[in-house]
C-alpha cells in the first residue's frame, strides 16, 4: 500500500469512531432529556395546587355545581337556569382576580343541583376534603355548591374533616349567566376567607352575600333572594368588608379535628328519613320508613317537637324494632329541649339543630352507636 492510500484510511478510520461518538452522545443526551420530560410530567400530575406565587396561599377549588354553575339562555331569567352547566376551570375563570389572593386551582368532584347530593357523594367529597388538606402544599379548600341543600353537606363536612385548615362552602342565588351575579364575588369571598391566617381552626364556614357563618348554625331562609343564608339564633361568625375578612365569634360545639367520626373506611352510610308532622298525621308514615329500611327516623314535629299520638305511636313501635326517633321541630329557630318523656320513650332531642341537620348528625351517629343516651350525648357536644 502506498503512502497516499494508507493516509487515507486512516482519515476514513477517525472520521467514523469520531460519527459513532457523537451519535452516542445525542443518544445519552436524547434519553436524559426524556427522562427529564417524564419526571417534569409526573411531578405535573402530582401537584394538587398551582404553587407559581410563594407569597400566596395555595388554596383547591372543589366544584360539585348547583346555581353557581348555572346558566340561561336569558341574562334576566333568575328561577328557569339549568344547575350545574359550567365546569368549574370556566366558574374560575370568570374571577380572573383571584390570582392575585391565592394560588387557586379547580377539581370537578360532581356537577349537579344540590336536591342531587346523595350519601354517596357527601362521602366521596369529604375523603377528597380530607386528602387534599393532609397534603402540606394545600393551604384551604372551597366548595362549590348548590344552595338548595348546602346547609347539609357543610354540616357534614363540619363533622368529619380531620383537619383545622380553613374549609369554606360557597354558592349563589342567581345563576353565572343572570345580570348581577353574586356567584362571582362570593366565590372571590370564599377565596379569600380561606386563605386567612385566621380562618384556621374555625371549623367548616359558609359564605354568601358578605357573611361569613358556621356550618353549624347557617340556614336557607328564602327561595330566591341573594341574602337568603342566615344565622338568625346565634350569628354569625365573621364578615367580609371590601378587601378585609373580619372574624367576631368562634364556633364553640366540638368539630373538624376534634370530632370522633371517621369516615375514612365507610362505604356507605345509615338510612335516616324525616318525617313531617302536621295535623291529622297518621302512624303508617312510620311504618313505610321502618320497612324501607330506616335505621333512624328524624321527626319535623311541631312547635317544641311536640308530635301527635299516632305520631307517637308509630315512634314506639319504631323504637322496638330497633330505629332511633330523634324529635326536632319544622319552626326553624329554637332548641328542641329533652323531656320526660324522651327518657321513658326512649326519644333524642335534636338540641337547636334543624331537621336536615339533624338528619346528618344522626346518621354519623349511627355509625358509632344505637344507644339513644349516647346519642343524645353527640347532639348535646356538637
């Protein structure tokens, strides 16, 4: 081989290891790049809130509808709008300013009128409640929710979070499509309450039209009007003026993470029906719920929980076949005292709480007991 062919395979021999070593290097550098790309995707997934602003609260918007996901064809029509037909990335959209109060993210855990909510979905809201607040990145949940039955879900939440972070349920009386919404500045409200250092430990909270109330106490005291929530016996608890959330009163029945009732493991709950009470009202109610399967019987009675002797009757019978009758009353305001007679029938008194609330109490209780002296002690505590 002469000189010049030799020279030349030399070069050819460099010019392919120094191909083979580059290729290499855009291989490793290609699969750290993707491995890179994954993990950025599953740390994405991971993330329950936007954390971009670390001077903000990080507070998740759980979205179940109701009317403050509601919408019309017709800006004036307050009363005919279809519940629950915005999703929730659209409900917070239309409040571009909470970016500048918290970081805020949205999860759509339902979307239906509140006359919707079963048992079901009051447990599958309260494990994601109870998740996400156990996560150290999450500063305070807001609820969305319909107002029809929001008094109910809050107290339920009220009962069984395990956590002392601020928990707010929000909703509205007009729809988002209606002139004068007050979906949009009671959810900025809700925000804000939330992301309050002193709306810690505070217990589940409640806010429309500029109050702020407990779960406990708060009810829906008119069919349409924008102040229809109202804590008329004992207050409420706070208030929110222009840019500042005031607090004045504290909550003083035992709740969130000082309640005993776990809902972790339960897969359902127990039946508990209301019975109202009226005139000439007869004691085969009583028997249809038994055979229905109630395991408690909430009674709407009148004035101080006082029934009727077919009432009564259908009560005792109730009693021994083993279902819980607690008496509360269909006045709205007022404690419901425990008589002698509760005590020789074997009856619970419901204490201040109304009838849909104490339908809630006494299906949480029934999970830990049937003995109605302990279960007149839970409505004595909470």
């Amino acid at each position: 081989m002469n000189v010049t062919k030799w020279f030349g395979a030399v070069l050819l021999s460099v010019s392919l290891l120094m191909t083979a070593a580059c290729a290499n290097t855009n291989t490793q550098e290609n699969n750290q790049s993707e491995k890179e790309s994954a993990t950025s995707e599953t740390k994405e997934k991971n993330t329950t809130v936007e954390t971009g602003n670390k001077s903000l609260s990080n507070i998740k918007v759980l979205a179940t509808g109701g009317t403050i996901a509601g919408s019309s064809d017709s800006d004036t029509d307050t009363t005919g709008y279809k519940s629950g037909s915005l999703g929730i990335d659209k409900v917070i959209d239309s409040v571009p300013q909470l970016k500048d109060i918290a970081n805020v993210t949205g999860e759509q855990v339902a979307n239906v009128g509140s006359e919707n909510v079963d048992n079901a979905l009051l447990l599958k809201l309260a494990k994601r409640v109870n998740q996400l607040l156990n996560d150290d990145e999450v500063d305070g949940i807001v609820v969305t929710h319909g107002t029809d039955t929001l008094e109910e879900t809050a107290y339920f939440l009220h009962l069984v979070v395990k956590s002392d972070k601020p928990v707010v349920v929000v909703g509205s009386m007009r729809p988002a499509s209606a002139i004068s919404a007050d979906g949009p500045l009671n959810l900025y409200h809700a925000v804000k309450i939330a992301s309050t250092k002193e709306a810690k430990g505070k217990g589940v909270m409640v806010t429309l039209n500029d109050r702020i109330a407990s779960a406990r106490f708060i009810t829906k005291t008119n069919t349409t009007t924008t102040d229809s929530f109202k804590s008329l016996e004992q207050g409420y608890i706070g208030e929110v003026a222009g840019e500042v959330v005031s607090f004045y009163n504290e909550p003083t029945r035992k709740h969130t993470a000082d309640s005993e009732f776990d809902i972790s493991k339960l897969k359902e709950l127990p039946q508990v029906d209301i019975l109202y009470g009226y005139q000439n009202d007869q004691k085969y109610m009583y028997d249809a719920a038994v055979k229905a399967g109630a395991k408690g019987i909430v009674v709407a009675a009148a004035g101080n929980g006082t029934m009727s002797t077919e009432a009564i009757k259908g009560a005792k019978e109730a009693v021994k076949k083993d279902v819980v009758i607690v008496r509360s009353s269909r006045v709205g305001n007022g404690i419901v005292t425990h008589e002698k007679m509760d005590d020789e029938l074997h009856f619970v008194s419901s204490d201040s709480l109304n009838p849909q609330k104490t339908r809630i109490l006494l299906m949480l209780a029934l999970t830990k007991t049937k003995d109605p002296d302990k279960i007149q002690a839970y409505f004595e505590q909470y």
